[in-house]
C-alpha cells in the first residue's frame, strides 16, 4: 500500500486512566510529603519535651544547691556563736543559744522555702512551648 505502517505515526486516544495514574503518583507523593512532615513534627515535639525536662531538672538542682549553701552558712554561723558562748558559760547560754539559733534557722527555712518554692515553679512555667522563628526556619532548611 502507499500509506504503509511507518508512513503516519500512529496516535492512540488518550485514556483518562493514564491522567488518573499521573494524580494518584502526585497524592503519594504529598501523602509522603505529611508523613514526613508528620515525622519531623513528632520529633520536635519530642525534643522540646526532653529540653523541658532538663530545663526542670536544671531549676531542681540550683534550688536545691541554693538551699545547701544556705543550710552550711547557717550552720557555719551557728557553730561561730555557740564556741564563743559555750567557752563563757556552757550550761545557761548553751540552751537559750541553741533555743534561739534554732528558731531563727526555722524561720529562715520557712522564709526561703517560699522563695524557692516560686523560684521552681517560676522556671517551670517560663519554659517556652513555641519554636523561635531560628529553630522553624532551620526545620525548613533540613525538610526542603
């Protein structure tokens, strides 16, 4: 024939099952897009917990450092004035000392404890929930 095979090239109809393929690659591919946004956002979170927790810890040990030097300095007072007094007369002043020394640390236990109490929750409340716009812009710099 003069129009053989090779003379026209042959056009096929476009199937609309071939356009559906084209999308149903597209929705996986964003479906792959959340789940690793998904990811990325469990991980942060997880990270701000663990930096919560240390920050919590962190308040917890200055608090309780605080109170240690606290207690050596009253004690270092305590023991000042009691070796002057016992050297002078050890049995009346011994007892009315240690009476008053040892309200005098009581209160100050009570006074402080206060302190500290809103000092910690203080610092636990302070930490931030929200991502700085630094950490969010260097999420999309390690995602992109």
């Amino acid at each position: 024939s003069l129009f053989g095979r090779n003379s026209f090239p042959s056009r096929r109809p476009q199937s609309p099952l071939g356009s559906l393929g084209g999308m149903a690659s597209q929705s996986q591919e964003l479906i792959q897009q959340l789940l690793v946004a998904e990811k990325d956002a469990e991980s942060t979170i997880m990270n701000a917990k663990k930096a919560r927790l240390a920050k919590l810890k962190q308040a917890k040990d200055k608090a309780e450092d605080d109170l240690k030097a606290f207690r050596d300095e009253q004690e270092r007072k305590f023991q000042a004035e009691m070796g002057g007094k016992a050297a002078a007369d050890p049995s009346a002043e011994l007892q009315g000392a240690t009476a008053k020394e040892a309200e005098m640390v009581e209160k100050d236990y009570q006074t402080n404890k206060e302190r500290t109490i809103a000092y910690v929750i203080g610092k636990v409340l302070d930490v931030p929930t929200q991502l700085s716009t630094t950490q969010t812009q260097a999420l999309m710099m390690g995602v992109a």
